[in-house]
C-alpha cells in the first residue's frame, strides 16, 4: 500500500494498574481525507443529506441504517421493525468516509481493518428480500483475496446467530458480501465483481467501547439499489487482551532484615570508636 493512515478505533479501557489494555483494532485506507464523520439524528428527515447511507428505503419507510442504530423511525415505538430494534441502541454513532471538502461524507472506496485480537461477531439485522441467500465473510490475505476468505454467516443464519474473527495479529482484513445474484462485493471495492466495481457496499460505525457495525447494501448501484445498507447488519466486538501483570519484588524476609540491623549496628560501633 502506497500510504496507510491508520485510526485508532478503540479507547483504552480504565483497568487496575497490574493490567495494561492493548489497542485493539484500527482502519487502514489509502483514501485521501477520510475518517469518522459524526452526524446529528437531523439529518434522517432529509434522505440524501450528508451520509452516503442515508438514503430513502424501499423497505418500510424510514429505515435506513441511520434509523436503526438509534432506534427511531420504523424501529422506534410503534414502528414496523421496532421488535428488530438493537438492545440498547448504539445512537448516532460515527461512521468511516471522506471527512474533509465537499465530498464529507462520501463513501470510502477502499478501507481495511486491523486488529490485534479476536472478535466476536453477531448478526444482529437482516431486512434483505434475498436474505435467504446472501452470505458474509471476512478475507485475511488482502494480497490473495481469492484464497483467503472465511465465511461467517450464510443463507441458513438469522438475527442472534454468532461468530469469531480469529486472531491475525498484525493482519489487515477485509469484509466481504455475496449477493443472491451472485455479486460479490468487499470492503476494498477494487475487489468488486466487474459490473459494480468501486462501488463500496459497506458501512461502518464505531462506537466508543471498542465495538464497531457493518452495515450492508445487497444491490448493485445500477441494479435498482436504494442504498439503505439495513440489508445485512452485524456488530462486532473485538475480545479485549491484556499485557502480563509486572512481576512482583519478593519482600525481605525477617532473617534478612535481622542481618541488615546487625550490620548497620556494627559498623556504627566501628565508627564510634575511631572518634
């Protein structure tokens, strides 16, 4: 990569001073100006504004990702979706894209992630009409993608359903999402299959805590998208590691300090008697 601007993701959590919290996971693009961009609830009144996720939905109205992770609109009370609303709700939380000029915002075509640790990964939405056929994964090898992916959840998973990112210590990773017309799309849209190349799929939030949600659009731009990225939700947290405590100074037993007070008491004898 010809340039890497990494982003630290996750705080470092508040422990006991015996144990010292690692970093746990960043963003690499070679995108120029991006970063988290933090957006007001406002904005969901107006489809189109500001996030390139925010779009109107061809589901029931009002539900774009942007309603669902702060569990208004159709996921609020009363809603079409509210049973399918995230417990708690993660809020408007920022998401990645360009974050300077006119383009704030915008998707970033191409973006990984590195992480220092496992993580736990739970499906936690799926309003896709193709959801019976849709698949989602991850690939460790950004330079041998063909050969490198691992699938996490298929056509036979639902919301609830759980799985692990292995431990790739120092590794990029990207997303990836199989369509059920075949489609494949990544989180490096340069991977795209050929007729929706560049177009990036994926949107992703962070939140404080060190978790972070992928959020899917299953359609092709050119195919009759509407750009809502509710159609495969996940949320994935990755699973904390801590540096071994200090080792311990063994304190002086009670023959050595009786030695050391017996010396001290000599050699002020000694001293003494030369006065």
């Amino acid at each position: 990569m010809i340039k890497t601007l990494k982003i630290i993701l996750a705080l470092t959590f508040l422990l006991p001073a015996a144990l010292a919290s690692a970093s746990l996971v960043t963003i690499d693009s070679t995108t120029p100006n991006v970063g988290w961009n933090y957006w007001d609830t406002s904005i969901l009144n107006t489809p189109g504004k500001f996030a390139y996720w925010n779009n109107r939905t061809s589901d029931a109205s009002r539900s774009n990702i942007g309603f669902y992770l702060t569990g208004t609109g159709a996921f609020g009370p009363g809603g079409a979706y509210y049973d399918q609303r995230p417990i708690p709700t993660p809020g408007n939380i920022p998401f990645w894209g360009i974050d300077t000029g006119t383009n704030t915002g915008a998707a970033d075509p191409r973006f990984y992630v590195n992480s220092q640790t496992k993580s736990d990964v739970v499906l936690k939405l799926e309003l896709a009409s193709w959801r019976n056929y849709n698949s989602f994964g991850y690939y460790f090898d950004v330079s041998d993608v063909a050969h490198s992916q691992v699938t996490l959840f298929d056509a036979l998973d639902n919301p609830g359903e759980t799985a692990v990112i292995n431990y790739l210590p120092n590794t990029e990773f990207g997303f990836f999402f199989v369509a059920k017309d075949g489609k494949k799309y990544f989180t490096n849209s340069g991977f795209n299959s050929n007729t929706v190349r560049s177009e990036q799929h994926f949107a992703l939030f962070a939140e404080t805590s060190g978790s972070y949600w992928v959020a899917v659009e299953d359609t092709g731009f050119r195919y009759g998208s509407d750009r809502d990225y509710n159609d495969f939700v996940v949320k994935i947290t990755p699973m904390q590691i801590f540096a071994p405590p200090p080792t311990p100074v063994p304190e002086a037993g009670v023959g050595v300090l009786f030695l050391t007070g017996l010396s001290g008491i000599i050699a002020y004898r000694r001293w003494k008697r030369f006065l």
